[in-house]
C-alpha cells in the first residue's frame, strides 16, 4: 500500500514536472542588442560615488525573452520636459543609431528632467536598454524608469529601475545602484510588465547638471 503511494507521488510529480516545463521554456531566447563601438576601456577609478556598482569586467551575459521580443520603441514618438533642446533632437532617442559620437545624442536642460515614449499599443515588456552618453566615462543621477498606461502616468504607474537615493527627483526614495556608462547601454529587467508609456528621468550627471540620450530601447512583444 505504502510502495503503490510513492509510486503514485513520484508518477504525479514527474507529470507536473513535464507541465511546469512545458510551460516555463516556453521559447526564451537571448534578445538581439546591436551594440555601438566602445569609446573608452577600463574603469575610471577617481570617483566618489555613493553606491556606484562595480563594472562586471566583461561582456554583459544574455537576456533570454519570449521568441518574437524585439526593440517596440523604434521610430515610436518620444516627449520631453525639454523640448526645444540645444543640442541634438528628441527623435534621436528611438532613431535606432547609439553612437558615442557628435550629432548622435540629445541634450536636455539642467536637474530633473523625463522623456516619456509613447509605444502606442500595450506591450508586454521584458527590458529597457539606455545610453545616455559613451564618449567618456560618466554616472548619471536620479536614474528612474517608469512604466504606465497613461501618457501623463497617473495610471497603473510601475517604477522598474530608481537609484535616486535621496529622493531629490520626488519618485520617491531609490534602492537602485549607480552605474558607469557604456556602450553596452543600462540593462533594466521590464519583467513582463505590460504597459504602452515609458518614462525616464536623470538629474544631471557626475560632470555637469545637464542630461543626455542617445538612445533608449524598449524590448517587448
Ligand atoms: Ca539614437
Ligand atoms: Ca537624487
């Protein structure tokens, strides 16, 4: 009696087994990042950064999303609390082009401003990839990104990456680390989260107070 309801738990357990997998390798495959040239090697070393992550020493390791995830943020219509900026244009941000170069990003105003791109339909997203500049080495400040279903994001808002630790951008306190910028581009895990708005917020940077984008990609399906 005591063999027969092992045999039955073990035979129960292998079919759940079978289901969860069947369900959970539905399909993940790494995500197709076309990464700008490098503008710099190694790690500045002289800065004094509150809870600034450690540079990872090697290439970033594969984001495995559903079959079928792709960049939903291409040529998609971006605003800005500045929106006449000096140097550079809004469209830049979803133009597919990551340069380091001149002519490549966008320079908004000074302290705390947000880009909000407009993916006009729900998509699931999975990551968010952000360069806001790679010439030379810098840390942004106040990095928060935000997911809503409404344009002004008083809707169904989902904060998915915050490291403004003192809460000077009003999002509220971050938990997030600061990190240095590359050509590899910020990495935010969007986990599935479905929303049309994708907000981004900077206060300045560790070499002036002015913010920069040169691209943002939204990976979802
Ligand atoms: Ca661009
Ligand atoms: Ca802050």
């Amino acid at each position: 009696m005591l063999r027969n309801k092992n045999i039955l738990f073990l035979l129960s357990f292998s079919i759940l087994l079978i289901f969860s997998q069947n369900i959970f390798a539905q399909d993940l495959v790494p995500i197709k990042i076309d990464l700008p040239k490098a503008m710099f090697v190694g790690t500045p070393t002289n800065m004094s950064i509150e809870k600034l992550e450690k540079p990872l020493g090697k290439p970033r390791p594969p984001f495995l999303a559903p079959k079928g995830t792709k960049n939903v943020a291409l040529g998609k219509t971006v605003f800005s609390t500045d929106d006449m900026p000096i140097i550079g244009e809004i469209e830049f941000i979803t133009d597919g082009d990551k340069d380091a170069d001149e002519g490549y990003f966008v320079e908004l105003g000074p302290f705390t401003q947000h880009i909000t791109i407009d993916l006009e339909k729900e998509y699931n997203l999975y990551a968010i990839l952000v360069w806001h500049y790679h010439k030379q080495a810098r840390v942004y400040f106040d990095v928060i990104v935000q997911v809503a279903d409404d344009k002004d994001f008083t809707k169904n808002v989902r904060t998915l990456f915050n490291n403004d630790l003192d809460n000077s951008s009003g999002q509220g306190k971050g938990t997030d680390w600061h990190y240095v910028e590359t050509s590899e581009g910020k990495l935010i895990d969007a986990k599935g989260e479905k929303a049309r708005y994708v907000r981004l917020y900077s206060k300045g940077n560790n070499s002036n107070d002015l913010n920069h984008y040169i691209e943002v990609a939204v990976y979802g399906k």
